[in-house]
C-alpha cells in the first residue's frame, strides 16, 4: 500500500506537519494499530494528512513518540 516513491521516509513528522507523508503515518497508524483518529477527510477516517493531536495522541499510544519518520514506524 506504501507508495514510497513519492515520500520522504526521512521527514521528521510531528504536530502541525501536514501532506502526504503524514497521510501514510495515519493510514499505517489505522491500518496496523487500529488507532482512532477522528472522523475528518475525505472518508471520515482521520486520514486527512494534517498532524494534529488525535494523531499526536495515537502515536504517543502506539510507538510512545510524539515525532517519527515513516522509516521508523
């Protein structure tokens, strides 16, 4: 599902990032953690690509960080 040919795997992803990398970290946090994060997007599933305290929260709960890189998680 990763499409990392167009992410930066290296980018430090933490409260107020935002795109498409942070869509990925919310797509694996959903998909791998079963973690909630709201019902915005565009499916209403929290993937919205905007870091923000539910995904700070859910994060935190998974991987005990509040700042990751995709290579990381």
């Amino acid at each position: 599902d990763v499409v990392s040919d167009n992410l930066d795997m290296e980018k430090v992803l933490k409260k107020g990032s935002s795109g498409a990398e942070v869509s990925e970290l919310q797509r694996i946090l959903k998909k791998q953690y079963n973690a909630y994060l709201g019902t915005s997007g565009i499916n209403a599933d929290g993937i919205d690509g905007d870091f923000g305290t539910k995904t700070e929260t859910a994060l935190k709960d998974v991987k005990g960080v509040i700042e990751i890189s995709l290579k990381n998680i």
